[in-house]
C-alpha cells in the first residue's frame, strides 16, 4: 500500500482507484453526481441504512461482537442489499456517505470502504460515488443502494391474505455473537422465489423476528398464527440464552439483526415449494396467515396472543 | 399538531402522513425498499451529501449562521439539489437517513423533516423513503438525491478546453452569515442553460471557488485564468471581511458552501450567452480557460498562479 491519505482528495484517489468502471455507469466517482443507466423498462429500487459506530459496530475490543473496519463496512452494505432481497430486487448501485472520527487513522476508512467494495463485488453492485467529512464524534456511515425490478413484481409487505402458508429463511436470534457482521444477505433467494413463487408479502428481520412480522401483518390487515415450536432457533440463541439466563426462543423472537426473510405463499404455492429440491431446504413453515389483526401462538388450548416486541430505535 | 411522536414508529407515521403520493412512486416510504418509475430512456443521476450538527449547522444560538430544524433540513436538501444541478438534471428522489440526538425533542426531528418536504415539493422531489435512528452523539443527517438525464448529456466537470470562456453564478463569499442556510440551488439556471448551449464543464461551488474551479481544471487537463477584478463579490463577503480583517475577495475566493455553478462555455456560445435576455443575468464573466495546468490570475504582468484554497474535509 502507498503512503497513507491524508487528504480527503487523497482517499477519495484511492478509492477512486479501486472501482472498476462499468459499462451501465457512464459517469462514476469524482464528478458532482454518478450517472448510471438501468435496465430499460425496469423500475428503480432504493433504499438507505446507517451504520453507527457504537451502535451497529464497535471497532476492536474482545467481544465477539467486535468489528474490524472491514466488518463495519461490510454490515453497511449487506443490510441495504437484504432490504433490496426483501423486495425481490437486483441491487446494482449504491452511494456511501461516510463521516469519519477525526482521531481514527485513515486505515479505519480505507478498511471500511474495502468492506464495502468487497461485498458490493460479490454481489454485482457498482460503488458510483459518495461523500466524506470528518468530526469530532463516532463514525457515522450511511449507504444508499438502488436495485431493479427486472421482470418481477416487487414484493410488498402489505400483500399478504388469510390462508397464506408463512415461512422464514435461515435460523433466528443471537446474531449480536457476530452474525450481525456477517450475515448473508438472502438476495439470490429472494430473486429465485418470486421467479417461480407467487409470493404474498415478504419483509427482512431487522428489528426482530415478532416486530418484523408485525409489520407485515399489519400493512396486510391480517393476523399471522405462529407455530412457535417449528420456529428455527439459531445455535447463536442457545449460547447467548445461557450467558442472559433467557429461553433461547425469547431470543429467537425478539433479537433484531437476523436479516432472514420473513414470506408468505398462497397454500397450493407452498406445498409446491415444499417439494423444490433447490429452494426449501433455505426457509421454514412456521405458521399461517387467518383473518384478523395482531401475532398469535398456536398452542393446544388456541391461538393465545403473542406480545410484539423487538426493536424500535426511539426507544430502547 | 397531534401529541409528539414518541416511539420510532409514531415518528414515521407522523412523516408518512406528510408525503404526498406520486404516480412515478408505485411504492413509497413504509416497505424495505422504495420502488421508483424513471422516464423511460432517461439515465439516472445519484448524489449523496450529509448535514451534521455542529459541522454544517448549528441549532438555536445567537450566530447569522445560528440554524432553525428546518433550516438544517432545508440546507441537506439543497446542497443535494446543487449538485443534481451542476450536472443539468432534474432531481426527482429523494431518500433520507437521519441519526437523531437522543436528548434533543421530537420537534427538532419533525422540524428538519419539514424543511426537507418543503423544499423537495418546491422542485418536485419525491422523498420516497429513509432511516430513523437516534445516539447520543449530534444529529448526523444524509441525503441521497436521485435525478434525470431528460434528454440533455449529463454536463461533466471534464469537458472544458482551450479558448472556453468561464463563468460563475450569483456572487460569491461569505455565506457562513446565513447564505448557506438559506441559498437558492441552481437547478432551473442550469437545465435552461445546457438546454440551449453547449455548455463546456460545470460544477457546483461547495469547497470554496478557487478549490472548485481547480476540481474543474484539472478534470479537464487545463489551465484557468481568472480576472479577479470581475469576480462576483457578495455583500456577505464584504459584511464578513470587515470582521475578520481579511479581503473581501479572499472570502470571495475560499469560503465554502456558495453553492453557485462555475462553467464554460465555447467562444461562439459565450457570445450568444451574453445577449441571453433571460440567463445571462444570472451569471458573471470571470475569466477564461487556456492550455496548460493549474490556477491563474490575469495581471497587467501577464497570469500569476493562483494558489488552490479552500475546504478539505479531512484537513481543516
């Protein structure tokens, strides 16, 4: 590596120096706006997180949920792009706004933007610009990613009918042991799904398995009815319910971060995706969708109401 | 007004209650991911910019350069809108993410949300999504605008060559006495200008003209010579001079965040520029641009090199 930045215009050269030009950018990095050209006929999705320094990630430290810049970096990418899965998008473009801590030396930059440009690699999506300051408090990223519909409807989170099968990706809760840094942004699985499946709603777990899916419930105007013992408990749970003392089912249900997929199909849907070699062995039946309003444990004695908690970020 | 929101979810309904619905917005906020409809043919023009506390405004006190919630909000927007501008495109939409001060009341939230709604209805943005999130650390607020080609090239900051005569907008300097609150983006200006000329380079005046002009040049592999003596100097410059003692034409040529547009035309189409009823009055001759490399004033000694100054992110 050369000399270490110590401008903005130097960091910004070497990044500069590390994307690729693409032939759907006509204009990249380094004038007052990216150009990029989408697919013809298809429409545009977008949507923006955060990645806050001692919030999303610590840098360092001995906690299993410490991060290096490169984990940082890679978190602010892959929870836009499971956003861009939760829509059965393609993601293809994205914008970084990075505010750096004044006292970090610029390798914690460059780190995180490797992060980024690691993981927008593997994943098609071109880096086209971005912008950089400095202050005197923690890191504060914001990524902006766009995608495209490409032939298929996006899906929605109100879409979802009485009767529907609901089904989740992957196992569920403990993700702040690490999996929150690493997690795999469900993507080709979404796309995979809604090209063969008439999906009926679709969301990402990000603040919690139960707030999530009441998200999904109520955009809807349905009551979803979970069969909590079918629910998949990531072995992440089991370790951290014996370091809290909590049921690692309760940490299924409420710990945010998991981005899995929460979806729901028609039930002739269902019982066709049961049977798909490629795709079923990725997500679990876990409840259906019936009439009504609110969350609902199926047990012997009827659907008893579950409380919808999670994470709300005015809150907690 | 109904009760302060309290929850992140109250904070967003609250928002969403706001934002109008638009026919080239088949989803709006409220799913993971927005969903968008370009006009067909039209490339898309991306742009990032962050407004932080402390840094690019600052709430309440008795400064001119003391900021309102919507004021900041307005301000974030704007500095996108210029560079949607300096690139002769028509933004469209927009997407937010805002990391709240915790200790700091909802109104303050509410406040930016309704600068940013006021001045996107102004130029037809559609705030089509975003992130909430609160710390305890300053209001950390980015912005990323989406804008279109609409049949004109996007105008490049490389495109200028010998022989174009330079140009800026309005007059420079000084804004940190409230201009930079409160300055108009040159959107129209610009879109009418690439629209009848064949405009050389453009770019946005954002890190001081001398800085933004010198971007300019070498993007372009050329030399600017500048007459000093023509330089649009603004009342603010002059008020801030007599403050601090400097120039008012050192303001005039550093300070920051002017948000005017410096551009280039051929000779030809300077000409008919200058008999332009409607734009030319928008915009001052300032120099023009020759073979070579770097900055220069025009003395009656010949050009002297003018020093590149202005605003680094990571230095000052």
């Amino acid at each position: 590596m050369a000399a270490a930045p110590r401008t903005e215009a130097d960091l910004i050269a070497w990044i500069r120096g590390r994307l690729g030009a693409a032939r759907s950018v006509p204009v990249g990095p380094g004038d007052d706006a990216a150009v990029v050209r989408p697919r013809p006929g298809s429409d545009i999705l977008v949507t923006v997180d955060a990645c806050l320094e001692g919030r999303h990630f610590v840098l360092g430290g001995p906690g299993p949920g410490a991060a290096t810049p490169r984990l940082a970096g890679r978190k602010l990418l892959a929870r836009n792009l499971s956003d861009i899965a939760a829509m059965a998008g393609v993601p293809t473009f994205a914008v970084v706004s990075m505010t750096l801590r004044r006292d970090a030396p610029p390798r914690v930059a460059m780190g995180m933007f490797i992060g980024i440009n690691a993981l927008a690699r593997e994943y098609g999506v071109a880096l086209v610009g971005g912008d950089i300051s400095a202050w005197d408090h923690p890191f504060a990223l914001a990524l902006t990613l766009l995608g495209e519909t490409r032939g298929l409807r996006p899906v929605r989170r109100g879409g979802t009918r009485p009767g529907h099968r609901l089904f989740v990706t992957g196992a569920l809760g403990g993700s702040i042991l690490g999996r929150h840094l690493r997690f795999t942004p469900r993507v080709h699985f979404a796309r995979a799904l809604a090209a063969r499946y008439r999906v009926g709603a679709m969301i990402d777990v990000s603040d919690g398995f139960l707030r999530d899916l009441g998200h999904l419930a109520r955009e809807s105007g349905v009551a979803a009815h979970v069969d909590l013992a079918t629910l998949p408990v990531s072995r992440d749970a089991r370790r951290l319910a014996r370091m809290t003392g909590r049921a690692p089912l309760d940490h299924a249900l409420a710990d945010g971060e998991d981005h899995e997929l929460i979806f729901t199909l028609p039930p002739g849907e269902a019982k066709r995706f049961a049977a798909d070699r490629r795709l079923a062995r990725a997500a679990t039946l876990v409840g259906d969708i019936r009439a009504g309003r609110g969350l609902f444990s199926k047990t012997p004695r009827g659907p008893e109401p579950l409380r919808e908690q999670g994470y709300d970020h005015l809150v907690v």
